[in-house]
C-alpha cells in the first residue's frame, strides 16, 4: 500500500470520527442543532467528494451498528429509523452530490459553494420528508410547511455559516492537506 493510500485512509478515519465528536457539540432543540453539517462539509471540502463521501458512509455505518456517535452519544439502528434519521442519511446524498459536482466541475470556489448549497438543500429535502414519514405513522399527520417550521428554517442561516466555515477552513489549509480534484498529464508532468 502506498504512502498516499495510507494517508487517504487516515484521513477518512479522521473526517468520520471530527463528524462523530462534532454531532455531540449541540444546542437542544426540536431537532438538535448540532455541528454535524460543519463537519460534513469540512470532510467534503477538505477530503474531496469520494474520500469526503466515505468518510460520512463510515460515520452512518459506524452509528447503525451501535456506537454512540449520532446526537446526543445516541447511536443505533433504530436513530436512522427515527425522525432525524433522514437528515443523517441526507448526509450522504449531499456527499454522493458534492462528488459528482465537482468531478465535473472541479473545486474551484463558486463550484464547491454551489455543490454544497445544492447538498444542503438535498439533505433537508430527504430528511423533511423522512420526518414527515415517520411523524406521521408515530404520532400523527403533518403538514410539509410544519415540518419545514420545525426542521429546516430554523437551521437555514446557522448551517450556510458552517459551510462557508468549512470552506474557509479548507482553503488556508496548506495544499498538501486539501484535495485539489482530478489530476491531469499536465499535473503529472510537472
């Protein structure tokens, strides 16, 4: 195994477990308000969409099977099945969309911001519905515009902060330690 390898995988371990320790930094409200999304974006920013990806998939994985790693040192199955458990999973679709933005698009500054906007977006869309799902056949039926009451506006403002901290933070990290896209036979030459 090579030495880059040995530090894609160290750094994936890293992402998933500052994602863990930043689920436990919250403020309780209906829905924890949690530096989750931070650490999601700062994986993808910092990691690049496959490596930043995997680390969230091993976070989710390492959650489903019983580490208390999810809000509140929760963790479990049966969190995933819950009524946040869909912004959990929207984690991951927003990791799939980031990588496949910036596959084609590259990591340039507007790129990456529009990657994330449209993650963030796709997070809250499969964790509302989700929410509504599950609020609905546990406790009783909802309406979208009270679950986005609930779940969403209130974490509009605070999580476009922590993407652009993460943003910030990645980019004045030496090169050496953010990913910089697809390298090319021009890259390679030089």
């Amino acid at each position: 195994m090579s030495s880059s390898s040995i530090r894609s995988l160290c750094q994936i371990a890293l992402f998933a477990a500052i994602i863990a320790v930043c689920s436990q930094i919250q403020i309780p409200l209906t829905v924890p308000f949690t530096m989750q999304t931070f650490a999601v974006f700062s994986a993808l920013a910092i990691l690049g969409g496959k490596n930043g990806t995997i680390s969230i998939l091993i976070y989710i994985a390492l959650g489903a099977i019983g580490i208390p790693v999810f809000a509140g040192f929760s963790g479990g199955i049966g969190v995933l099945f819950g009524t946040t458990g869909g912004y959990i999973l929207g984690f991951l679709f927003s990791g799939l969309l980031y990588w496949l933005i910036t596959h084609f698009l590259g990591t340039k500054l507007p790129v990456m911001i529009a990657a994330m906007a449209l993650g963030l977006i796709v997070c809250y869309a499969v964790g509302t519905v989700w929410f509504i799902q599950v609020y609905t056949s546990k406790v009783e039926s909802i309406g979208l515009m009270a679950a986005l009451g609930w779940c969403v506006f209130p974490f509009i403002l605070p999580d476009c902060v922590k993407i652009a901290l993460a943003i910030l933070i990645a980019k004045r990290l030496p090169k050496r330690f953010v990913y910089q896209g697809v390298a090319t036979k021009k890259d390679a030459a030089v």
